[in-house]
C-alpha cells in the first residue's frame, strides 16, 4: 500500500484527488490543509510521497520541502501548484523535489499523471533501495562467506595478479593501494604452490577447470587456513591476452563443520526420531529411508511398513505436487502445499517443507518436514471469505451512493454479490400486499429461470414458511445452512434438486422499523454462513435499504418538483387564457381566445365552444377548430335535455371522458378521438355555454387539468354573462336615447348642484341652443333676467322637496319667452342622483286659464280666503 501526504489550502481540491488516487488500487491519501499540519502527519505516520500546493498561507511549498529536508528527512516530494513557473520548478526540483507539476488543464488527465509520477517515484525508490541493499549483502556475503575475488593477467613477463581487500587478508598480506601483487610474494604463503600453478598454467592454455583446495600459511603469522579457489579463463574478442578471474574463499570452518556434523549425526539421528512434526528422509527417486514415529502415525502406518515405500503413494500426485519437485531441483529448499492422503484415503492439506542436499558419499537425498494445516486451510479460507465480504460490502456502500435509480442499486448490488463475494444467486423481493401477500423479485444475479418460479409469500401459508417469508414476518435474518434436508424449504424440493445450492440466507430490508423487501443469498456449500459473514451481509442490507428509501426520496421530490413547474406553467396558461377572454370585445372574440388557449394549455388536438339558447333548449357551436366535418355536421347544434349534454347544460357537471375508446368505440375509430372533456361555462350556478376539448393523443387527464378547467369554465362564464349584460344595457340605454329625444315635452336633467347635467333634442330646438353651450349652464340662466331671483327660489324649493311643479317661463337664446308647465321628479341619470325637469309649452288657451286662475287665487287672497297652490 502507498501512502500519500497531500497538502493543499483548497479543501474541495483535497477532497478530489483522495478520491481520485485512492480509486487505484494500492494507494492511500492522508490530506492536509497547511504544510504545518503536514508536518504532524509524517511525524505520526509512515509516508512514501507527499504532494504539495506551492501558494499556501503560512509555509509555502517550497519552504515545506526545505524543511523536510533540514530535518533530514527525504519522503519523495511532488510539488504540484497551478501558481507556478519556470523559477519556482527550478528552486523546488533544486532543493530536493522530485518532480514539479502543473494544476492546469483537464482534472481527471492531471491526476492521473500525478498517480503516474507516485507510482513511478515508488517504483524507482524501491528499486535504487534494492539495489543498495544488494551491494550491501554481496559485500557482507564476502565478509561473512570470507570470500576474495582476484584475478591473473598473463604478459610478456609471465603475468600478475590482483587481489581484493578480503583476498589478501585470506593470505595474511597487506592491503595494496591498487591491489596488485607479485607472484614472489605469495610463493611463502602457498605450501602447495607447485600444485596451485599447475592447476592455473591448465586453466591458461588448455582451459582445463580450476577448482582446488589448498592449505595456506598466512604471512602475518596467524593460523593456517584452507582455501577453495574457483576460477575462468576470459579473453579479449581475439582470444588474445587470456585474463583469469577468481574467487578464495576460506572453507577453513566448513571443513571443521563437517567433522562436527558427522559426530553430531548421532543426536539429530535423535531429535528426528523424537520429533512431534511428521519427518521423512527420501531418495531422490522418492524410496523412503527413515520415517519418524510422527510421519507414521500422521499416515496411519508403522515405521517399517513407511520404510522403503514410495514417498508418492502418500499424495495425490496432481499439478501442484508435480510443480513443487520441479521447483526443488531449481531451489534446493522450498515450501509446498500438496494434498495427502492417509491410510483409510482421508485426504488433508499438508505443508512440506522439503531440501534437498547430498550426504557425505555425494547422493541426493530430500527431507521433508510435514504438517497437516487441514484447520489452518480452513480458516484462511474463512478468512478470505470475510475479505471478499467486506471488498463485496464496500462495492455495495459505492453503489448506494453512485446509482442513480432504485433498479440500478438494486442490480449492481446483486451483481457485486455474485461477482465479488462469490455467492451463486443473489436475488431482492419487494413485499406485495396483495391477496396471496407475495413477494416480487425486481433485481437477480444468477439464474432467472429459479427466481421465477420461487413464487415465495410473506404471509402464513405454505409458501410463506421459507427463509424469505420468515424473515419478513419475524424482522430478523433467516438462514438455511443445509438446503438438502431442511424441511422449511419443502414447497422448493423439486427445483433444489436441478440446482447447485446447498444453503441460503434471507434478510430483510427495513424502512423506519418495517420490513419493505428482502434479499436472498444462496451459497454452494453447506454451512455455508458463518456468523461474522451473517453480520457484514446484514450491514450491507442496511446500506441496500438505505439507498433505496434515499432515491425513493430523491424521485419523489423531483417527481413534485416536476409537478409544480407543470402546475406552474398550467397556471400561467390559465391566467393568459383569462387575461385574454377579459380583453375580448364580443363575445364571438372570447370564444376563439378561449378555444385557442385552453388547447395549448393542456396540448388537446381539436375542440368546440358552444353557446346556450335556453328558449330553444338547445347550445350551437361559437367557434370550433379542426374538428372532422362530418362530426362537426352531428354535433354542431345539441338539445341540452339529452344525454350526456344535460350533465353539463343543465346539471353543470363537467364530463372527462378518458379512453373514450371505451366510452365510445365506433365514433373513437371513426375519427381517432382518444379523449374528450366538456366544461360548463358557468355564470350564478347556470351554464351559458360549455368548452369541449378533444385529444387524438392524450388517454388521461390529471387532477390539476381538471381544477384548472373547471376554473376556466367558471371565469369565461362569469365574462360571457358580463359581455350579455353589456350589450343589453347599451341596447337598453339606446332604446332609451331613442325615447328621450324623441319627446315633445323639454326634458332636462339638472345635478344637485343645480347644473344641467342633459337635455333631449327638444331642448336644444326650442331654446335654440347647441347641446355644448347648455350643458354645465346654471339652471337659472334658463330663464329672464327679472325672475331669476324668482328662478333661484323655485330651484332651491324643488331640491329640498317643497314643490314639484311650477308654470316659470323659460328664456330662449335669443330673448324669447317661452310659457311653459314644470314638472320635476327625483331620480338617477348616469349612475348619479338627478332632478328630471319635465317641461310643457303652454298654449294661448292654456294659458288663459292659467291667466284666470291665478286671479281668481289672488282675489281669494286678497279676501283673505287661502287657495291651495297648483303650480
């Protein structure tokens, strides 16, 4: 494992590349956010590479290397900075960095180049330490082994040697700055020197091999040693100047050793026989020579039967068996895993540890040292179990938090289950409250054809007495450990029987305490689910559960994201249909805005308006809009008492229609309507007319359409019965128009104030006034300079409600008097409260009764005797 200091000021930053880096196998990240806190970590912690930003507050990168590098430290360093340039590449690669990179440019290329230069630096790093630590043993080896390397160059004055440091101590002489020596001076050191240079002169011109033993007389005067000396001849590309190269080494203690190792062959004679570890000694062809009482009993055999047998008869002679003797004669010395087998033909795992060497008359001989690791397999093998569980568990975590759809979850986690962990099928079951209470596979990993016919059920029946009902029910983990004779599994016998399963365990998925699925896991060997993979599977189904309720959550907030825009743009579409029908100026106006809006609003093909004439008992299309003719010709006026029209014309119920291939088969084929919605267009509780919309497409409406709709009815309804009234008031108050300046009598109409307000025509003819002059003129105006006192008085005395008639003449514009009888009311005129005057000119006979009245009045008046006053 690889273990990564990374330092950057930006978290985000960090965040990435741990994610990054450590998706390669084989890498860890520790992240730190200063190089002060870098710092700590490498000094708590082994690091084999930090990675660092240059612009950080407090301690740059390049100060964060100097002061690795004071301290002694020398952890590859990375500098890897998007502030940098060709200055600071060069001062971080100067004070020790191993490589300088850039930020900029693609993230995912950049980390991926920095995974490249780690990996790198490791495997330089590793192999400069090898190499060291290789020229370290050869030079112990030397020391330890006591060996020396020389060579003998041959030239025209008979040649000369060169010795190493440790080959002139083997011969007791000096070091040499250049490490030559004459032959002269190591004559005395050599008693058998004759012998020594017969055997090089042999190797020098005839190439005959030099290995030889020979006693040595140090010339420092310390003890005699033995030496074995082996050398080659090598020669330039001309076979020219044969140059000789050399090893010494002093086998002084090995000859001692092998004294002493045949007197001690007694005791180890012993301690083999009296080992408690199975111990065989072979012939390189496999015949046993000894057998200790432990290989014996181990076997199942007595020593004799054990001595001379064939080593081969007590394992099975397979691949690995062969492999490992193939491997011996390479290495001499190995251990192997092979299968053996006992007497009785039990089989176990044995570890042979096995030598070969050559006894003391040069035959090859193999000993073997065996232990029965029958239980230690099998907890390695538990133990690569957990391993796979807990890979397969932290795959699982990774795929509750990258999927993106419950299905997608719940593949990939049966997937991994299966790939990973090594399970044989893997399957989920949601919990249906249906009548059988069954369970429903949704996702698999194996074989199908299994899952589809396990026909499992949560409740209290036959098929609900397995693993997966079980664990439904009880809430807990259910397990099988022995498929083939478990009598819960019975209803499955037949299908058992066809498969490789041998044990199965089913677990159950909670939402808030309540099981909602299950997840079912068969395995191909009995027992085969001990409790420490119980409990990582039933974390996993925690995370599984999770994640599921988690994207349930996140769907179900997108779907209600996604239903308020529609609601949203519905509602806009609604206020635009509205705006539009409250700009109409008639009605034939509103019914087109109306149709045409309501259409694109919910994306309909085609529709009607139909407008209601109750005196008939029958609505007619306003306006209609790609409907087929010959449709259009059958519905195009309606009697409202009919069904289904009555619903709506007369009842005020919409109708929504959805497949109306159902509702209606014949007309649906006949012109491909799918769907049809008919809203009454309401005013006060009463349907003036009704919008019909058709789609060839849409089968359904929704709950929102539908209040919209209905919405629309009520407002455009409201509008209709607005624009109606209108246009029978102005025809009301034509009509009126008509009247007022049609009557001979002056009318006029005067504010509270006293103003005129109005006039009619006759006014205007008999006053000769332009209607602009009279209208706004004090109404006492109207009448002769010398009874406008009198006017006023008249006036006043009408507005507080004293007189309502009077016989004033009235001035024309032109200074003539026009005799006329008043009659005043109070009323409303133009939304206002008015005084009507209504005038008629008196005739000369009228008059004169008018004339003789008003004296007979005042001759009563001057006798004293009141008359009532009929003006």
């Amino acid at each position: 494992m690889i273990s990564i200091l990374y330092v950057d000021d930006e978290p985000g930053l960090l965040e990435l590349g741990k994610t990054f880096l450590e998706g390669s196998s084989g890498i860890e990240v520790h992240t730190a956010t200063s190089a002060r806190e870098g710092l700590s970590i490498i000094n708590e912690r082994t690091i084999d590479v930090v990675i660092s930003d240059h612009l950080m507050p407090g301690m740059d990168g390049i100060a964060f290397l100097r002061e690795l590098r004071t301290e002694g430290n020398d952890i590859p360093f990375i500098l890897f900075t998007g502030h940098g340039n060709e200055e600071v590449a060069i001062e971080a690669l100067n004070g020790g960095a191993a490589f300088y990179l850039q930020k900029g440019g693609k993230t995912e290329a950049r980390f991926l180049e920095l995974e490249h230069k780690v990996k790198e630096i490791v495997r330089r790093r590793g192999t400069e330490a090898q190499l060291k630590e290789n020229e370290k043993r050869l030079k112990l080896a030397h020391k330890v082994g006591h060996i020396g390397y020389w060579e003998f160059i041959m030239d025209a004055d008979g040649g000369h040697f060169w010795y190493s440091d440790e080959a002139l101590q083997l011969l007791g002489l000096p070091s040499t700055k250049e490490g030559y020596v004459a032959q002269e001076e190591i004559f005395p050191c050599i008693p058998e020197m004759d012998r020594v240079q017969q055997a090089l002169h042999d190797l020098c011109e005839n190439g005959t091999p030099y290995n030889i033993e020979f006693e040595v007389v140090p010339d420092d005067g310390g003890q005699n040693r033995i030496l074995r000396s082996v050398a080659e001849r090598v020669g330039d590309a001309d076979g020219r100047s044969p140059r000789v190269i050399g090893v010494i080494q002093d086998i002084t203690d090995k000859k001692r050793e092998e004294n002493i190792a045949r007197a001690n062959e007694a005791r180890y004679r012993a301690l083999f026989e009296n080992s408690h570890e199975a111990m065989l000694l072979t012939t390189n062809e496999g015949r046993i020579l000894f057998a200790n009482p432990a290989a014996a009993s181990i076997w199942g055999f007595t020593g004799e039967e054990l001595v001379e047998a064939d080593m081969r008869g007590l394992f099975v002679l397979n691949k690995k068996y062969r492999r490992a003797f193939i491997e011996l004669e390479k290495k001499r010395a190995i251990v192997s895993e092979m299968t053996s087998v006992r007497r009785d033909g039990l089989k176990f795992a044995a570890e042979c540890t096995m030598t070969k060497f050559f006894d003391s008359e040069g035959d090859a001989r193999i000993s073997m040292l065996i232990k029965d690791i029958t239980e230690r397999k099998r907890f390695k093998d538990r133990l690569k179990r957990l391993n796979r569980e807990l890979t397969a568990i932290k795959q699982c975590a990774q795929a509750v938090y990258k999927s993106r759809t419950e299905q997608e979850l719940m593949n990939s986690i049966c997937r991994t289950i299966c790939d990973v962990a090594g399970y044989q099928l893997a399957w989920i079951g949601m919990l249906v409250n249906d009548d059988e209470q069954s369970v429903k596979p949704v996702a698999w990993s194996g074989r199908y054809d299994y899952v589809s016919q396990i026909n499992a059920s949560w409740g209290k029946n036959e098929r609900g007495g397995g693993p997966t009902g079980l664990a439904a029910r009880t809430c807990s983990s259910v397990f099988v450990q022995d498929l083939e004779n478990d009598p819960r599994v019975e209803p499955w016998k037949d299908m058992l029987a066809y498969s490789n399963y041998r044990s199965v365990i089913s677990i159950p998925i909670f939402d808030g305490g309540v099981p909602f699925a299950t997840i079912q896991l068969y395995s191909d060997r009995t027992n085969g689910f001990n409790m420490n993979e119980i409990a990582l599977l039933e974390e996993m189904a925690i995370d599984l559960g999770f994640g599921i309720l988690a994207l349930r959550d996140q769907k179900l907030k997108q779907e209600a994201e996604e239903a308020l825009k529609r609601q949203s743009a519905l509602y806009m579409d609604f206020n635009k249909i509205i705006m539009m029908t409250n700009r109409a100026t008639a009605i034939p106006n509103l019914c087109v805005r109306l149709l045409e809006g309501s259409l694109h609003m919910i994306n309909f093909d085609c529709g009607a308006v139909y407008l209601l004439d109750r005196s008939k008992g029958t609505a007619t299309v306003a306006h209609s809009r790609d409907l087929p003719e010959e449709f259009l010709n059958e519905v195009m006026t309606i009697q409202i008492d009919r069904e289904p029209y009555d619903s709506v014309f007369i009842n005020n119920h919409p109708i929504f229609t959805e497949d109306y291939s159902i509702t209606s088969p014949e007309r649906s084929g006949r012109f491909g309507f799918k769907s049809i919605i008919s809203i009454p267009l309401l005013s006060k509780g009463d349907a003036l007319g009704a919008l019909n919309l058709i789609s060839k497409t849409r089968v359904s409406i929704n709950d929102e359409e539908r209040k919209v709709l209905r919405s629309i009815g009520r407002e455009t309804g409201n509008t209709i019965d607005r624009m109606m009234a209108e246009a029978a008031a102005k025809e009301a108050n034509k009509n009126l128009a008509t009247v007022f300046d049609s009557i001979d009598d002056l009318v006029i109409i005067l504010d509270m104030e006293g103003k005129v307000l109005d006039v009619n025509n006759t006014v205007l003819r008999r006053l000769s006034y332009a209607r602009e002059e009279i209208l706004g003129m004090d109404a006492s105006m109207l009448y002769a300079p010398e009874r406008r006192d009198e006017a006023s008085e008249y006036i006043h005395a009408i507005f507080s409600g004293t007189i309502d008639s009077c016989s004033l003449p009235l001035l024309t514009k032109d200074g003539r008097s026009l005799p006329v009888e008043i009659k005043v009311t109070h009323g409303r005129w133009q939304n206002q409260e008015v005084i009507i005057e209504l005038s008629r000119v008196i005739t000369e006979r009228d008059h004169m009764g008018i004339e003789s009245g008003e004296r007979v009045a005042q001759k009563r008046a001057d006798n004293g005797t009141a008359m009532p006053h009929t003006s």
